[in-house]
C-alpha cells in the first residue's frame, strides 16, 4: 500500500523542519511539498530536502512536477522556485 506523506503533528499545523520559514529570502527557494508551501535553502537538492522531512531512510517515491525521480538521482537532483514535490511512502500490511 502507499501512503501519502503528511507531516507529523496535528491537523492544520505547519509543519516544522530546519528549513520552515515564514519569510522567503532572495537566496530561499519556494516550494509546494504535499500541496503544503515550504522554503529550502538555493541550491538544495532533492536527497537534502528528503533528509530535512526526516525521510531519508523511509521507502518513498518522489515525483518533481509530476516527474517520477529515481533514488539514485536524489543527491544530484536541483531543486528550484516552484517546483512542486509530491511524496509517497510504502506503506507494508495486508
């Protein structure tokens, strides 16, 4: 099964993560994470923003404007103003 990802913590509530802010700077980059606004620091690839949701070692799929990105692209993968990033994690059951 597979689950999209929400960030933990109550309904509604921001989610918190080193990069969350409420003022977006010239060198900050502008994101929509799960249809939620986020910022990241300019030049932040894929594999960071991944490990600042505490996501890194979780199995997810990643599409990038509705692009499926590999895991072994991550580290390599830029990411830029407006790039909306869809995440969804494995999810194990019957």
């Amino acid at each position: 099964m597979i689950g999209l990802w929400r960030a933990p913590g109550p309904a509604g509530a921001a989610a918190r993560h080193p990069w969350s802010s409420p003022a977006v700077s010239d060198s900050n980059l502008s994101l929509v994470v799960n249809g939620e606004p986020r910022s990241a620091p300019s030049g932040c690839t894929l594999e960071q923003l991944v490990d600042s949701l505490g996501l890194g070692r979780k199995r997810i799929a990643v599409a990038v404007n509705l692009d499926v990105i590999p895991r072994s692209s991550f580290a390599v993968h830029g990411l830029a103003t407006g790039d909306r990033i869809e995440i969804l994690e494995a999810v194990g059951g019957g």
